[in-house]
C-alpha cells in the first residue's frame, strides 16, 4: 500500500559509553527533509544525558495518535458538510506497568476542542459518532495496543 519512512542518527560525543555517561539526544530525519531533535523523556533518563527541549519517544507516539485522529476527523466532517474552523487537541499519555512489570503508554487521551462555521452544525450525536468513525478509520489507532479515549471535546460553535 504505502511505506512511510524516517532516519534516526545518534553519535557517541563522549569517552563514557560503557558508564553509561553519554548523550542519549539524537536526530529524527523525515522523507520531507523534516529535522527534529530528539532525545529521551528526563523522566527516563536525566540531564544532562538527555535534553528537555527536544520530543521524546513517548510524546511522538501521544502526537502521532493525536494528529492521525485529527487528520481522519477533519475528513469525515467535510463529507459530512460540517465546515471545521479549528482543532486543537492537548493529548495525554499515561505510562503505567504491564503484568510484567515494564513500562509501556498503557492509555491516550485524546482533548479535541474544534470550532464550526457554516449553515451546518454537527449535534452533540453527530460529533460523537465523527470521533467513533474518527477512531476505527485512523491508521495509527489500528496499529497499536493502547487505550485510546476521546473525552466530551469543549466545543464552541461560530455561527
């Protein structure tokens, strides 16, 4: 069907590797010649073996649910003729232990706040379903084992 593709690149800066003393930052490169420095969560692993400012893991697999349901979302309400203004979504990843005691990204909680405009509200029920169909159409959704919720989005209609 399609392959979708991305380079991480990391070097060794330091003489410390086997102590464990090194950087863990490192590159995510894109097909699109997108560059974005990443590194792991300082939940992981402190400072100064990782950076803050850079995405880790864990907030790219929360971001990549989010926008996957975004992107589906927003489709289906154009077909809908339900005219969206604007999304914006603060998602939530939750890492718990599994049965074996290792960590993993157990839950998403998807936020949506989204803005209409048009002759053409969606109601309340409408909505709900956009997101049920949002949720079962999106690509990264049926790839992955995590819990993945949509709580009641705060809407604000324009007229």
């Amino acid at each position: 069907m399609s392959e979708h593709r991305a380079t991480v690149r990391w070097r060794r800066s330091g003489p410390d590797f086997l102590r464990g003393r090194y950087s863990r930052e490192h590159t995510w490169i894109f097909d699109g010649g997108a560059t974005v420095p990443a590194s792991p969560s300082p939940s992981v692993v402190p400072a100064p073996w990782s950076n803050p400012a850079a995405v880790d893991p864990e907030e790219a697999f929360v971001a990549a649910i989010a926008s996957c349901h975004m992107l589906t979302f927003l489709y289906l309400a154009a077909k809908g003729g339900f005219q969206v203004d604007s999304y914006e979504d603060e998602a939530v990843g939750v890492v718990t232990k599994n049965e074996e005691g290792m960590p993993w990204v157990s839950s998403v909680i998807l936020q949506p706040r989204i803005l209409y405009s048009g002759d053409k509200s969606p109601a309340p029920a409408d909505e709900q379903r956009l997101h049920h169909l949002a949720h079962e159409q999106c690509f990264i959704a049926n790839s992955v084992k995590t819990e993945i919720t949509v709580r009641p989005p705060a809407n604000i209609s324009v007229p």
